[in-house]
C-alpha cells in the first residue's frame, strides 16, 4: 500500500498540471473562436463594404421621393380636429352611445399640472398598504400566520369584527 500512496502522490502535480493545461486549451479554443466570429457578431463589426455607389444612388434618390411625396398635404390632415368622415364598409357603426360617451374620453391624456402633498400621501399610502398585503399573504404561504380549517371559515370571517374590536364573548 505504501507504494501505491506514494504513486498516488507523485501523479497530483502532473493532474493539476493537466487540468490547467487543458483549461489553458479550452480558454485558446474559446478565443481563437471569438476572433473569426467577431464581424457577425455585433452590427458595428468590421464588415466590408456591400454596396456599390451607384446602389447607394439609387437608395437615396428612392429616399429623397418618398420624402417629397409625404411632405404634402393629404385629405384626411385638412380636416380638423375630433371631425372625421363616414367609416368605410366593414369597419364599424356609429351608434348612439358613442355619441354619448364621447365626452368621456375628451380629456384622454390630460395630467394633473403639479402633485400636491395630499397625492403624494395617497400615493404613499397606497404602497405601505399593498406591502403589507404582499407581507399578509407571505405569511400566510409560509404558514407563520394561521387560517382556520375550512369548515370554520365561515364562522371564523363572520365574527372576525365583533371579535376583534370586543374580544372573547
């Protein structure tokens, strides 16, 4: 046995060394990976140019069209605002009650010019409030906080007032 441990002990430093080895292997696989990869791998890589000028050209000339051609004014942009014509075919009805409710929705968007101090205490409020809802139902998962069997629950909600303010009968 003596000569076996002895074996065993020679061959740690030659295992340590292998393992680093081959770590120092995977880390130059990874690397020389890295480096043939880098052009696909980000937009901004170096990549050769594809296009020719004269494709570049014509882009820019399709661009510049557009651009003139949704400049101008159309129908729909002349007519004012909250006016709109009949619906084409298919789309929808106009009914009453959207003529009713319109004034609900008239002020989409419109915010409060500056909080107060009485919003931020509502706001406050609100979040102490749902934390503590959130801590409730924590405990509850976690079984710290105890609810009644089912068959008591019941009971239990309908005298969970007069017990908690008044106490035991």
């Amino acid at each position: 046995q003596a000569d076996v441990s002895s074996s065993n002990n020679s061959s740690a430093p030659l295992t340590a060394m292998a393992r680093a080895f081959g770590g120092l292997i995977l880390a130059l696989v990874a690397v020389v990976l890295l480096n043939l990869t880098k052009t696909t791998l980000f937009i901004s890589g170096n990549q050769p140019a594809a296009r020719t000028s004269k494709t570049t050209a014509m882009r820019l000339e399709y661009i510049e069209k557009n651009m003139e051609e949704g400049s101008k004014p159309t129908e729909a942009s002349k007519t004012p605002y909250g006016v709109r014509g009949p619906l084409p075919a298919g789309y929808g009805i106009r009914t009453g009650l959207s003529d009713l409710l319109r004034p609900l929705n008239s002020e989409y968007g419109v915010t409060a010019k500056e909080d107060s101090i009485p919003t931020y205490i509502v706001m406050v409020t609100g979040i102490l409030l749902l934390g503590l809802f959130y801590t409730l139902l924590l405990l509850i998962n976690n079984q710290s906080v105890l609810l009644p069997p089912e068959d008591e629950f019941d009971e239990y909600v309908a005298n969970f007032l007069p017990y908690f303010f008044f106490g035991e009968k």
